[in-house]
C-alpha cells in the first residue's frame, strides 16, 4: 500500500506562486507516474499535469505556461510550481500515483490540498 499525502495549498493572492508537494511511500518511487489533478466547487474534477516515471512531462492547455511538473525521487516527491496564479485556479488539488513497480499497476490517491486564489 503506497500513502499519498499532498502539502503546499494555502491562500495566494492573482499573479502569485504556489509550490505543491505530492510525497508517497515507498521504495520504488522511481517506478511511479504521478498526475495532478484538480476540482473546484460544482466542477468535475480536470487533469492539471503529469509526469511519467521516465521523467516525461504532459501539462493541460489551462496551464501551460504557468505550471510545471517535476520529481525527486531521492525524496519520494513530486512537485507542481504554480506560478501567475488566476482565480480560476481555485481548487481542491490531488495527486494520484500509478505504481508501475507492481504488474497490474495499482492507483492511489492522496487527500488532497487546497488552492485559493483571491483578492
């Protein structure tokens, strides 16, 4: 069983920087692909980022150019910068992690963590 836990959400004002973390247990963190995803209120919920045990990364359009994705896997962290924060960017934000360690690839997810973007 891997333990997801995401850290990093707190209140920003617009035009402002967030760093989330995606911490998750384990001894073959190198092995895991983890995405973000995000849900604001009566929203369903929208894929943010993604990046692959191969380092290879994958942003929504929503986000590019402001986001970006990456790992320290001698940390068991993934990490998701938010940078020119927009209102609309208000968010419960989680992080699931695909274990590609194990042959039937199991899925966890964390709690997740709050974003608000407001004036």
């Amino acid at each position: 069983q891997v333990q997801v836990v995401e850290s990093g959400g707190g209140d920003v004002q617009p035009g402002g920087s967030l760093r989330l973390s995606c911490a998750a247990s384990g001894s073959r963190f190198e092995m895991y692909a983890v995405s973000w995803y995000r849900q604001a209120p009566v929203k369903q919920r929208e894929w943010v980022a993604r990046i692959s045990n191969s380092d290879i990364t994958n942003l929504a359009d929503s986000v590019k150019g402001r986001f970006s994705i990456s790992r320290d896997n001698a940390k068991n962290t993934v990490y998701l910068q938010m940078n020119s924060l927009k209102p609309e960017d208000t968010a419960a934000y989680s992080c699931k992690v695909v274990d590609y360690s194990s042959s039937h690839a199991p899925v966890y997810w964390g709690q997740g963590t709050q974003v608000t973007v407001s004036s």
